[in-house]
C-alpha cells in the first residue's frame, strides 16, 4: 500500500514537471515571437582619405609619392573606359554589317548614351555609336597626374583634403560642396566634394569627355587614332585652353608639369 501511494506521488510529481516544463517554453516562444526584429547592421563604406602629401618636406620625394599614389586609379579608369570602349566597337561592327540590336543591346546603348550626356533622340543608333566612341575612350595619365597637380597643388589644397576633390570641379546646388572662401558677390557655385579619391578621378574623365568646352581634345585624340598614333598629352592639352580663365597660360601649366616630372614614362599601354 506504501508502495502503491509513493509510485502515484511520483507519477503525478514527473507529470506536473513536464507541463511546467512546456509552460514555460511556451511562455518562451511567446515573448520572442512578440520582440520587434532587431534592425540590420548598417553597411559603413570605408573613409577614404587623401594621404597628407604636405608632411613630406623634400619636393622631390612628395611629387614622386603624389603621382605614385594617383597613377593606379588613373590605370583603373583608363581600363574601364577600353573595355566600355571595345563594346561600343563591336556594336559599330554589328551597325555596319546590318545587324539589328537585340532589345538588351539596344537598352544598354542608350544606358550609355545618358551617362555621357547624349540625347538618343536626336541620333540615329550609327551616329549614336560614332559620337560615344569619340568620348569614350582614355586620358594619357601624365596628362590627368599634371592637372590634378595643378588643381590640388600636389594633394594639399584645402579642397583635396576636405572633399577628394583633385580637379577643381564646381557643382551648382546648394550643400553639393565646398563653398570658396573667395567666391564672387552673387556666384553660387562650390567646389564639389567626393565620396573618394576614385570618384574625383571618374568625375574628371566624364568631364573631359563629356563637356562641350573639350570637344576640340576630344577631336584632337580622334585624330591621333585615326592616324594610328600615340595619343600625345602634350597635344591634348591644348585642348584645355577652357578648362581654367587663364588659357593660354594654363595649357602651357600643363604641358610644363608634364616635362619638368617626366610624365611621359607613365603612359605606356593605354592604346585601348
């Protein structure tokens, strides 16, 4: 009788501890069923930030490490515009054989026709072709290092090291930048400020290849192709004369920081 009494007590004790058990699992469930999700991670891009050229006291080491460090994402660019470049040649090929775009090929053309400012509207899709091959395609790397040379003052002016901007390049809403300390009475214009050293970079080679100030370049590095040649910065430049109020003055700027520094050497292989 005992024993009878203590196995039912054991029972009811092994019984009563599993529905506790599953009473508080549900409690459990519950409540992580009614916590809000926590938020994803935010994805931080990295800070890029120019290298304080103006610590490095002998010149001729702070020019070597300037060209140095740009020449790299000027090879960048100059890479993605012969690859960009070979396609649009091979729809030129398809265009003169009378070869009709697929839908695909169409919408990409006119993808690229907008990045470099060109109203399809206006063109046929073989004169399309003929004016984007005439902007899409490289920059002499001694060309692009002289200017950003001359517009950053070697990496120290205060709009390199505040905005990534190498080139001088102005934007035209407000906040977009950099507002001059010397700015002219009713000018809105600021120097635009960039994310990286890399999108200061690309900004300059859509402008040369896209503004009408440097069509006469764009005409001069037609030219040279035409003719199989080496393109020549030293003839590039005097496509510039628009680039800066100085003129003249301003190409012949140029073209001297590209001798005095033996910019020549850098511009091996972009024939594209």
């Amino acid at each position: 009788m005992i024993n009878f009494e203590l196995k039912k007590e054991l029972a009811v004790a092994a019984l009563t501890s599993v529905l506790l058990g599953l009473l508080i699992l549900l409690v459990v469930n519950t409540a992580a069923s009614q916590r809000p999700e926590m938020p994803a991670l935010a994805v931080i891009d990295p800070i890029a930030i120019l290298p304080d050229f103006g610590a490095i006291s002998n010149i001729d080491v702070k020019k070597q490490q300037f060209f140095d460090y740009l020449e790299d994402y000027v090879d960048s660019e100059n890479q993605r515009l012969i690859n960009l470049r070979e396609d649009l040649l091979s729809l030129a090929d398809m265009s003169q054989n009378d070869v009709a775009f697929s839908q695909r090929e169409t919408r990409w053309l006119l993808k690229v026709a907008e990045t470099y400012e060109l109203d399809s509207a206006n063109f046929s899709d073989v004169e399309l072709l003929e004016e984007l091959v005439l902007r899409v395609d490289v920059l002499p790397p001694s060309l692009v290092l002289a200017q950003a040379a001359n517009e950053s003052a070697w990496g120290t002016s205060r709009f390199a090291l505040e905005g990534n901007n190498l080139f001088g390049q102005w934007c035209f809403e407000e906040g977009c930048g950099i507002v001059p300390r010397r700015r002219s009475r009713g000018a809105t214009h600021e120097v635009k400020r960039f994310d990286s050293v890399a999108g200061s970079i690309s900004a300059y080679f859509n402008n040369i290849n896209t503004n009408q100030s440097y069509k006469y370049l764009r005409e001069l590095r037609a030219d040279m192709r035409e003719e199989d040649q080496q393109i020549d910065s030293m003839v590039l430049a005097f496509g510039l004369g628009k680039y800066s109020q100085r003129g003249d003055h301003y190409v012949d700027e140029v073209q001297n920081i590209i001798i005095q520094n033996d910019l020549h050497e850098r511009d091996d292989d972009i024939s594209g």
